[in-house]
C-alpha cells in the first residue's frame, strides 16, 4: 500500500515537481532546458511558439514513468502541443490531478545518463550516484549491470571535493566528463542549501552540440527545514504544490494524497494509517491521508472536507474521529458547516467515539443531511465507505 513517506513528528517529505525543481537547478547554475508552465492549452501553443515552432509537453505530476505512460508529449508543431496539452490537461495522470504541463524546447540528444544526490539515513551521509545510461531504474541498473554505476558515499564534513567528482564520472565518454561534474556539484549545492533529501536527474543528457543539461528533475525536501527556506516556500507560494494540497497545508493539516478512492478524515496519525489499514481490508483504497490533528475545531473539519471532495478521484469519505482532547461535538458542528459550504457529490461515512461521541452524533442527525451516513464502529464504516466507493464508481 502506498503509505506516506513519514508521519508525524518525523514532518512530511515535499516532493517539488519537475518545473519547480528545474528553477531551483537553474538557480544553482544547473542547465535546463528552455521551458514555459501552461495551465491552458491555448498557452502551451503559444510558448510553442515562443520557442522556435516544435516543443516536449510534459506533463506535471508528482509520479515517475510519464514517458512511459504518455505523460512526454514530443510535439512537431504549436497545433500539436495544444493539442496535447488540452489532452494531459483533460484527465488524471495515473491517479494525480493535472492542473498544468511544462512546455519545453526541443533539443537533440546524443546520450542520456542518470544521476543523483540522496540522504542516506542508515549512514547519516549523503549517497552520489552516476550512471551511463539514462530514464533507468538504478535499483536495476546496480544488479544487473553494476558497472555502469559509480556510487559514493559523501561525508558531510568534508562535502564533494574534485577528486570524488571524478571518481563518479571515470566511467562516461570524456567529452560529457567536466560538464556533468559540474551538474554534479550544482545538485550537492542545492542538496545542502535547500535541505532536500533527494535531488535526482534522470536523464541528465549529453546534448549533439556537447552541452550538458538536466531534462528531469527530482527533488524532494524535508518539510521539517520548511521554515528555514524562504527560497522553496516562495517556488510553493508561486506555483502551488498542488492547489488542494496547499490549501490543505496552509490549513495546518498533513495531507498526503494516494491514489485510492476512498477519502479519509481522522485526528491523529495512528489512527489515520490504522483507519488506511481498515479500508484496505474492507477492499478499498484511502485517496488520501489527512490528519486533522488534536484538539480538530469546526474549520479544520471544514477544510478537510472541501480539500478532500475536490479530489476527483474520491467516491466516498471516511471521517473517523476518537475523541480525546478533539471534542465529537465541535467535529459534528464542522461537518455541517462544511456542507453548507460544499455540495458533496459522494456519501460521507461519519464514525463519532470519545468525548461528547453521543452530542456529536446528535448534532449530525439533527441536522440530516442526506449524504452523512452514521457508522458505530471503525470496522463498519469503513465497510460501508468501501461499498458507497464501488457503487459510485
Ligand atoms: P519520466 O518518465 O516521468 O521520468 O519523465 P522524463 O522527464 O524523464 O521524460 C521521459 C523521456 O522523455 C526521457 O527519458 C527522454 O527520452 C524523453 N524526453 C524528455 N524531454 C525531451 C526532449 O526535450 N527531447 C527529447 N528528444 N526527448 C525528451
Ligand atoms: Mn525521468
């Protein structure tokens, strides 16, 4: 089961997508392609146009193999480009709601390698990797051709000095050799300065003209450094992770999406991943994780609700509240200004146990909206959500 990356007071993990992560390379003097963010088809022509008649639209989701998948649109003409766009922009990738596709020049490739710079917990250094060959799977790569990929564990003490770099690149054609140790170094600088655990290129290219750029981007950084880098918290203010996901975020909420179809509200981190668990049992899939926190009010339940019914994906929702220090009552009191605020287009299974349970359920019954239906125990209700799920898809 797709599970998130950590909870609680370990923080979340923030993945930037592709576009995101090309500014911060272009920033740290990483070369990128020339490429335009279209929200609109009508905008993916015109920045068609705007570099030079041919372009790559690629669409932008925080999910691997979209080459594979069809998500890397390679387009001939602007009419071509708005054409793909309006399709990517139309449906969910593999699950992930698309709000915008980067639109890219076209550019000649003589040879694709990979690369990447990872925080290796079990060692507390970070992870350098190089391979000569590019859009690979490195876990693969290493067994069944291991020769074609230099790994090094860097000491953070020491950082990654021109002797490692050319230890990482001895293996690749000698005319790519300088200009990847650059990249290499580049992506350790952002590593560093933007505390991500993650920075990775796959494919990092070798252009026919011998220039060097990075044609993908990886980066993921360790939400707990948030507050400390104003840098990513203003790529995320310009281009929202994910409109759901920031309203979500700016709520105080940890919200993760998934990719099920089950919509999951619960108070507490425990109780979400066991409240995962049950839906998973019941036959079904969580579209999310989201944990309202302790002490959840009237607008936090809310807001967790219209974040989680703007998710196409959601067929029915589970809100699964134990009351300890979060009184039912004020979850109850939530709930019905939510649909006051949203129309819900799927049923909501409401589970009530704890402090002032029975007051909640009194309110909720009081009020009678014809989508919230009572669940007494974890069990049935994510049995039912599960049910409501498959009759509504
Ligand atoms: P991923 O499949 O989600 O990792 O998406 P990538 O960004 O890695 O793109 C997948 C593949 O599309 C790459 O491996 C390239 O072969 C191809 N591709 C992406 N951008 C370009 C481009 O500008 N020109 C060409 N010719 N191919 C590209
Ligand atoms: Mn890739």
């Amino acid at each position: 089961m797709a599970r998130p990356k950590a909870l609680g007071g370990a923080g979340l993990l923030v993945d930037l997508y592709e576009h995101q992560g090309k500014e911060l390379f272009a920033r740290h003097g990483i070369p990128v392609p020339r490429g335009i963010v279209a929200e609109t088809a009508e905008t993916a022509r015109t920045a068609t146009e705007i570099l030079g008649g041919s372009a790559v639209v690629k669409v932008q989701v925080q999910v691997g193999g979209r080459g594979k998948g069809g998500g890397v649109v390679l387009a001939d003409t602007p009419d071509e480009a708005e054409a793909a766009a309006a399709r990517l922009l139309s449906e969910p990738f593999k699950g992930h709601r698309v709000t915008r596709v980067l639109v890219e020049e076209r550019l000649p490739i003589a040879h694709e390698f990979y690369a990447a710079i990872t925080l290796d917990r079990s060692t507390g250094t970070d992870l350098a990797m190089v391979a000569s060959e590019g859009g690979v799977d490195v876990e693969e790569l290493a067994r069944t051709r291991p020769e074609a990929l230099r790994r090094l564990h860097v000491d953070p003490e020491i950082g990654l000095r021109p002797y490692h770099l050319r230890g990482l690149t001895n293996h690749l054609p000698k005319e790519a050799r300088d200009l990847i140790e650059e990249v290499l170094a580049g992506l350790y600088d952002v590593l560093v300065r933007s505390d991500a655990t993650l920075v990775e290129v796959n494919p990092l290219v070798l252009l026919t003209d011998g220039r060097v750029l990075a044609l993908d981007a990886k980066v993921t950084i360790d939400d707990n450094a948030l507050f400390r880098q104003p840098e990513i918290e203003m790529l995320r203010s310009v281009f929202p992770i994910d409109p759901v996901e920031f309203r979500a975020r700016e709520a105080g909420l940890q919200y993760v999406k998934l990719d099920g179809e089950v919509g999951i509200i619960g108070n507490g981190a425990g109780l979400v991943m066991s409240t995962l668990d049950v839906v998973q049992q019941a036959g079904a899939a969580a579209a999310n994780f989201l944990d309202v926190g302790g002490g959840a009010g009237a607008g936090a339940i809310a807001t967790s609700l219209e974040v989680i019914l703007s998710d196409p994906n959601v067929r029915s929702v589970l809100v699964n509240i134990f009351g300890g220090i979060t009184r039912c009552d004020l979850v109850a009191e939530g709930m019905v200004e939510a649909l006051e605020r949203v129309e819900p287009r799927v049923r909501i299974v409401v589970r009530l146990d704890g402090t002032n349970a029975e007051e909640g359920r009194r309110i909720l019954e009081e009020a009678g909206h014809p989508m919230v239906v009572p669940a007494a125990t974890m069990l049935e209700a994510a049995e039912r959500a599960a049910r409501l799920a498959k009759a509504a898809a």
